[in-house]
C-alpha cells in the first residue's frame, strides 16, 4: 500500500479509518459543516445528509483495506476495497479537497450495480 | 486538477490520454503483454482482453476530464470523469502498478449501474 504523508491525507486518513471503523461522529469531525459529497446517487450537502449516506455502510462493513492514499497540500486520492454480507468485494476510490484542516468536498466512486441487485433495486432482464 | 510528475505518473497518463482519445494502440503500447486488469466484471489478463474491456468504452465518449493523478516511483492513483451518450456522467478511478516503464496491473473502479440500465441488461424491481 502507498500511502503519502501530508496534512491534508493525514485529514483524509483518519476520516477514512474513522468511518471504516464504524464511527461516524471521529469522521464527520474531520469534515467540514458544509460539506458537498459528489457521490454516485447525486450529491448531498453538509454532515447529516453525508451521515446518513455513508452510516449504513460503514455499520455494515465487515472488512477495509486501505489500497493507495496520495495527496498534496489540499487533494486526496484513496483507493480502497471493502467486504460486506451483500457484497464481498467493493472497491471504492474517493477525491478529497481539504480546507482548513477540514474535508470540504468529496468525489466518491464506487460500483452500485451489486448492492443494487442484492438490494433487489434492480433485476437482470 | 492535481498531477504530480514521476515517469510512473507520466506511464499511467500517456495510457489514460491514449485510450480517452480512442486510440487503444497507443494506450497498449504502455502496458504490459500480461497485465492484470482488475475490473467490475472480474479480472482480465493480457492486452488483448483490456482492449476488449476498454475499447467499446474508449470508442463512445464525448468527453473526458482527467481530475486527479498522483503517484510515486511504482503506483499511481487517477480519478476522472467522462461522459458518453448513455450516461452524461461517469466517473472512474484506477490504480497502476507500473513496472520498467509499462503497467503492469490496472485495478479499475467505476458505477456500472448506470451503464446496465441504459444497455436494459437490469431494470428497476
């Protein structure tokens, strides 16, 4: 695993144990109150709509591993996969911007089509 | 957008730029005959299979924007956005082990459910 060190990837870093861990309220205090989470669904603005997307996920997590973190003075890039019961590999990549010591802005990218058809969102045709 | 510069970050970029313009030629030429390409629907092995996986893909866009790449002497990290007549928005990340100046293994995130709903290979339960 790469992993740089700056501030801002340390910022990125503990978010990202924290709420692989399953704690919710350590992330979010690395995140700005007026956070803007670009994520596959469409995007949501401040901590409790950021909450409320990723609680049930990371409470559902039952492994992480950590692949590549990168950053510079205010960009992150991390690269990650995750197990759950409903999928068992879920690899996930997020884009950083921190501001002030804060994670401002967040780009998620992940594949939904398997919790989508574990959910029974969507059928194959 | 960030970039940093090391021949491994040049490598992944000289790919990147190659396949999002359409010429998979040129992409290959930066990439190993045995890569492993890690990707949604599974792993592929060799050139011949990511030109498979890619090329439909490469040959559809309308646009693309690199967001993000950083790197060190061996791994390098890209996330980017791009856009093709079925789905205005698809962002994607990868991962690049680069070995003697080729890469040697590609680990691919992107959200295949848009592309699945537009195909009708699922439909909304």
């Amino acid at each position: 695993m790469t992993e740089q060190q700056t501030p801002a990837v340390d910022t990125a870093l503990a978010y990202h144990r924290a709420w692989t861990a399953g704690d919710l309220d350590a992330a979010l205090a690395q995140v700005a109150d007026d956070v803007v989470c670009h994520a596959p669904p469409g995007t949501l603005t401040g901590t409790d709509a950021l909450r409320g997307f990723m609680g049930p996920f990371a409470g559902s997590l039952t492994s992480s591993t950590l692949l590549a973190a990168f950053g510079d003075e205010d960009q992150v890039l991390i690269m990650y996969d995750t197990a759950n019961p409903a999928v068992p590999s879920a690899p996930g990549a997020e884009l950083y911007r921190v501001h002030d010591g804060r994670i401002a802005e967040i780009r998620i990218v992940f594949d939904r089509l398997p919790f989508a058809l574990a959910r029974g969102d969507v059928v194959q045709a």
